[in-house]
C-alpha cells in the first residue's frame, strides 16, 4: 500500500510529461542568399553550426521567402498570407493592426512571447534605431509582450530598445540579440511556462561592420565582402550558442527551432550569394525569393532528411498552429500557407497548394516544378515560364500561349490578384475596409527622434542620414 502513494507521482510526472507543449524559436538572417552555407559547398564561408543543424534536422532546398525584400516576408512570417494583402508592399510599410498574427495566437494559447532584433514593420525607413515606447505598430501591439528590437537592420554595437527603453550594447549584434533571447527562455523555462521565441537577425544586411577575429578570416577579398562574409561568421557562431543554449535548459527535445533568411542575395558581394540561382534581392527569380531554410525538433524530427518539397514563409503561421493547436480562428482568411506537420514526418509527394507571390506589380506563381512569372512590360506584360527541376537557373524560358502550363498557371495567376485586391481594400476585415495607416517615412522625419540626433551622428551606421541636421 505504501508504494500506491508512490506510483501515482509517477504516473503524474508521466502524464505531464506527456502533456508538455512544444516551445517555438523562429530564426531570420536578414540577406542571406540560398547559397550562403557550408552545406552548400559555399568556396569561403564555413557555417558549423548551421551545418551540424542541417545534419539533425529537415533541411528545405526549396524554401521561400514571402518576398523579395525583408519587411514583406517578416509580414507573411506573422499573417501566414502573402504580403500584400497585409498592407506591406514593400520595405518599410507599416503591417495593419487589423491583421490576426502568430504572437498574438500564441499569447492566447498561454505562450510567452518574445521578439528579438530587427522589426521593421512599423512604417520606418532607413537604418535601425530603437523602437519608442509608444510606437503604435511595434513589436507589443502584435502580440510581443517582450521585446529587444530596432525599427530596421543594425550593426556593430547597437544602440536597441528593451519595451521602449533605450540601451547600448557592445559586441556583434546577432551574439547581442541571441544572449538577450536565451535570457527570455530561460526565465520561461525556469517557470514552465511554453514560450515563443522570434530572433530577427541584422546580418548580413548593409552596412557591413564586423569583428577583428571574423575579418581576419576573409583577408583576402574586396572590404565590402570581407566585412559581408565576417557578419555572417559572426551570426553562424551565435546559432551555435542558441543550441548550446537550449540544450542547457534542458528544452531542446521540445523547442522547435526554424532557421531562414528574409529574402535572396545581394549582388556585387564575391565569391557569389545565390548559389547559382538567378538574379538577386528584389527579384522574382529564384536568387530573389528562395532562401535556405532549416527547422530542428528532437522530439518528432530525429532523422536527418533533405527535401526538395516546395515550402515557404507562408507555411510557419500554419505549422505552428497545427502543433500548438491553435483554432482557425486565430487565422485571417484567405491564408496562403499551408502546415508542414506531415512533411516533418515523411515525404508527402506534389504539393497541393501553389506558392503566390506579388510584388511591385509582378507576380510569380510556383506550381511543383512549374513556375510562372508576369512582369509589367509598358501597357502588356512579359511572361515567362521555367520548368525547376530541370532548370534551376532559369535560363530556358519555355513560354509559348497555347502551352499547357502557361494556360493552367495563367488562370492561377490571375485568381490570386484578384483575391489579393480584394485583401488589398480591406474585404477581408470585419470592417470590410483599411483603417487608417501609418505613413511610409524615415525614422528622421519623427519628432520624438530628433533630440537623440546629435548623440547619434558619431555613430557609423547613422552619419549619412544625419549629416545634414
């Protein structure tokens, strides 16, 4: 009878165990092209900690970023929707408020919620300054009610805002930014409280500012790309403290860790970003919009697996709400992603739904290994259509009127816009319009930010855009 007592903790610690919700940490390089990684081959960047990632997890060799440029994809990162129809049409804009988000699903649900590093949908251009206490689209308005951010990308350094106060850090900025998010988990790990975790890098977005020790090891190229390469060094190590990190909370069995960048290569930086893809950030083509990507989960990923399945940033918001059991409610509708919950699994054979892209009046539609791209072309349009499995590069434009897929994807295409312009003027909200908007500006045009111009002008990262006040 005296072990009756006994067996029943068990049996509680086992259920418990058992019922243990799974923690999310979303990880975002900010112009990391396709071809940055050492698992790719890359000729003078070595990424260990990535790679040892890749080697323990699913590794997407077809991932995509929900844009061309980074504040778009950070959207369809949060929304699950295609970026236009949540009012971020480029860099810069302002994400509406009317939008359902990811943080605010999980903060529902009884997660922690935490953001780290780059925002950038507040409406504010130019390079990363803190985020003022009362910024009405920064981090807290959409559901982070933690949050070590900047408006833009940042560098050597930097000067961020912890809820709206202002700090100084010293160090590199992707080290500083994964320091400060592990503190977040561990306070939440220590409370048994699930948390979700967003890490949005600065690196390797211009300028480029970089440590002695990671400079050293790219001597040989031209300062821009020595400095480009050192950043993202810099960045791969900081991966590597994030999984030491949750390894020594204990956690890592249960956090699902999800790596990708925001967006495709940059150009003019040697040996090349993209991996051989074409073209480069701001671009519809494959070096524009594909990304590397990875996500890590001991507990239901313990074999190592390489897809080629066709997934993007639109898929994060759906994923995560099938493994957390978040309800369809917490969604706006249309979505545009779709889970990867049987992905993670096993393979799962063509993919149903296609990816959709829009961007400064293009538009591309990826079908499987089909894809379609419309560009504006005076009064017509120019459209092109590539096979991908069998040419990558997009070099062999197989469009002809009456091909088979040209008339498929057309009809795609040409669905989506409309349902996006439907987005676009507010249809999908209650209030079956757009509320009113922040304006598109540089941080320089705001009055709160004026008193720290003459503390901020020494600093390398905002002399151009204050020189002349």
């Amino acid at each position: 009878m005296r072990l009756l007592p006994f067996l029943f903790l068990i049996v509680l610690s086992q259920a418990k165990a058992a019922q243990k919700q799974t923690n999310f940490v979303l990880v975002m390089a900010d112009d990391q092209g396709w071809g940055q990684t050492g698992y790719y081959k890359h000729p003078v960047l070595k990424t260990p900690n990535l790679d040892e990632m890749a080697s323990k997890g699913l590794r997407f060799d077809r991932f995509y970023a929900g844009g061309p440029v980074c504040s778009p994809t950070r959207a369809s990162v949060l929304t699950g929707r295609t970026h236009d129809r949540t009012g971020v049409f480029d860099h810069g804009y302002a994400l509406r408020k009317q939008e359902k988000t990811l943080p605010q699903a999980m903060k529902n649900s009884g997660y922690a919620t935490g953001h780290f590093g780059k925002w950038h949908l507040n409406g504010l251009r130019g390079p990363g300054v803190p985020i003022l206490p009362k910024d009405p689209n920064g981090p807290e308005a959409f559901g982070f009610d933690h949050w070590l951010s900047v408006t833009n990308f940042f560098d050597l350094n930097p000067v961020m805002s912890r809820q709206g106060k202002f700090e100084d850090f010293k160090g590199d900025s992707s080290e500083i930014i994964v320091e400060e998010a592990l503190k977040f988990m561990e306070k939440q790990a220590k409370a048994d409280k699930p948390f979700f975790c967003v890490i949005w890098y600065g690196t390797p977005h211009s300028p480029w500012m970089a440590l002695e020790k990671d400079l050293a090891e790219f001597k040989d190229l031209d300062q821009n790309s020595k400095a480009h390469y050192a950043e993202l060094r810099a960045m791969d190590r900081s991966i590597g403290t994030l999984r030491a990190g949750l390894r020594k909370m204990k956690v890592e069995e249960d956090t699902l860790l999800w790596f990708t960048s925001d967006n495709g290569g940059l150009p003019k930086i040697k040996p090349t970003t993209t991996g051989g893809l074409r073209d480069f950030k701001g671009s519809l083509y494959e070096g524009g919009i594909r990304v590397p990507a990875i996500i890590e989960w001991p507990k239901k990923i313990n074999k190592f697996r390489t897809t080629n399945y066709p997934a993007g940033a639109v898929d994060i918001f759906p994923t995560i709400a099938e493994i957390a059991g978040l309800p369809n409610s917490s969604m706006h509708q249309p979505q545009d992603g779709q889970s990867l919950v049987q992905l993670m699994k096993k393979e799962i054979g063509p993919r149903k739904k296609p990816l959709i892209f829009r961007s400064r009046a293009r538009m591309a539609v990826i079908d499987n290994d089909w894809k379609i791209v419309s560009q504006p072309r005076g009064d017509n349009r120019k459209i092109e259509l590539f096979n991908l499995a069998k040419d990558p590069s997009e070099s062999d434009d197989l469009f002809h009127p009456q091909h088979e897929q040209v008339t498929r994807l057309r009809k795609t295409l040409v669905s989506a816009r409309t349902s996006i312009d439907r987005s676009v003027q507010g249809k999908d909200y209650p209030e079956g319009k757009v509320l009113p908007q922040p304006p598109r500006i540089f941080w320089t045009e705001v009055p709160e930010y004026q008193k720290y111009f003459k503390a901020w002008k020494s600093r390398p990262e905002y002399e151009s855009r204050l020189r002349k006040f």
